[in-house]
C-alpha cells in the first residue's frame, strides 16, 4: 500500500509539473485522483501508524509533513482553483513521503519488499529517460537535415519527407521535458533506495560512484538544456546542436553499467 502512494504521488508530481511548465491543463483531471487517491490511503496508512501506542519513527512524521502538505494544497485548489501551488507542493511532498518510506513505522515502511519497489521505480524511469533522450537525438538529427535542406540551393527529397522545424522543434521541447523528468525521478527513487538499504543517500563506493556519476552528469547536462529553454529561448539550431552534446553523457551513462 505504501508503494502504491509513492506511485501515485510520482505520476502527479510528473504531470504537475508538465502543467505547470507548459499551461496545458488536459491531464489535470487525471493526476487529480491519481492524487486523492493516494492521499486517501496514505491517511488510511498514518491513521493506523499513529493509532500504535508505541514510539513513532522518524519516518512516520515525515509521512505526516507530506500528508498535511496535501491536505493543505487541496484546500487551497477548493477554494481558489489555482493549480501553481501544487507544481511546488506535490513534488515537495513525493519527495518527503519517498524518504519517508525508507524508516519503518508505516505498513511496509524500510522494508524488503518496499526496497524492491523503490529498486524497481528506479530503473524503469532510468530506461524510459533513456528512451527519451534517443528520440530527442533522432529529432534533433532530423531538424539540423531538415534545416540545411531549407538553405539549400538544390534541396533533396528530404525537404519533404521530414516534419516542418516548428513541428520538430516543439516535439523536441516535449520529450526533453519528459525525459528530464523521468531521469529526475530515477534518481531520486534510487537515494531513496540507497537510503534504505545502506543508510546513505549516495553510496560512495567505486562500483557504485562509476554507475552514478554518468547519470548525474547527464542530467546536468539536460537540466541545463531545458532551463535554456525556459529562461533563454535557446530553440531551434542552438537547441538541436546542445542537445547531440547532450547526448555523449547517455552513451556514458549506459556504457558504465555494462
């Protein structure tokens, strides 16, 4: 029950996030009761943890901070029906309730099976980043043709069998913005992890800093991108061009895991 709370705060941080980063309110529906739902339980879960008459762990209070977090940003949605808020609040309080889930106190709290869950999260939003990033390199490939093709005296038949640059350069902006996510997420679910299952957030051991540090570095590098975009309007030739650098941390990032 527990994961299934981590899960549901995930895929609402993610599409708060797009929401607020974006304007495009579609989804909001959907990660609405993906939230309630999963605030719901994790009451149901912090009623039974404060109704044992024993010490509460670190975890269980931490739990309880996410829990009014919540509570505090779905009042405020009732009343005003401003949706900012929560591209701050519900991240804050997956990322609380994440760690939270590391100590023992809640139902599965710190336990093999939620070490697994967290394990599991992390690698399969790692390959989804992955994913991601190979088609921004294909998108970015195909808008610096499409783009020479455009300046070229004698265009090829290229020209017209590539989408238009605008086409290219919004989907590019959309799967850098999903695959800065999920990488994002990968990474916080595996601190969370390491938290549970060594005690420290990073492990500084050399197998394990040979596997991490490419993946910091990509994202980075793809962190920097997107702010570009955000804040400088880098689109377009400059945005395709940064983004094939980009591109150099993934293949470090996979080779070092081989």
């Amino acid at each position: 029950m527990l994961a299934l709370v981590v899960l549901l705060y995930l895929i609402s941080s993610i599409g708060h996030l797009y929401i607020m980063l974006t304007g495009r309110k579609k989804i909001f529906n959907f990660i609405l009761v993906c939230l309630i739902f999963g605030f719901v339980v994790h009451g149901i879960l912090l009623g039974s943890a404060f109704s044992l008459f024993e010490d509460k762990s670190m975890g269980v209070w931490f739990s309880g901070i996410s829990w009014v977090l919540l509570l505090f940003y779905l009042l405020l949605y009732a009343k005003y029906k401003e949706i900012a808020f929560g591209g701050f609040a519900v991240p804050v309080a997956f990322i609380i309730e994440g760690y939270a889930s590391t100590f023992p106190g809640l139902l599965g709290g710190g336990s093999s099976e939620m070490e697994g869950y967290l394990l599991k999260g992390h690698a399969y939003l790692a390959v989804l980043s992955m994913a991601a990033f190979f088609l921004l390199m294909f998108t970015s490939v195909m808008y610096i043709i499409q783009s020479s093709q455009l300046k070229s005296r004698r265009p090829g038949a290229w020209l017209h069998r590539l989408p238009a640059l605008n086409v290219l350069d919004d989907l590019g902006h959309k799967i850098l913005y999903f695959g800065f996510a999920f990488l994002s997420f990968s990474l916080l679910l595996g601190s969370m992890w390491a938290r549970s299952k060594h005690g420290t957030f990073w492990s500084l051991d050399p197998f394990s800093l040979v596997r991490t540090w490419p993946l910091a570095l990509t994202w980075l590098a793809y962190g920097l991108l997107l702010i570009c975009r955000i804040t400088r309007s880098w689109k377009g030739m400059r945005s395709a061009i940064f983004s094939m650098f980009c591109f150099v941390c993934v293949i470090f990032s996979l080779l070092s895991h081989f």
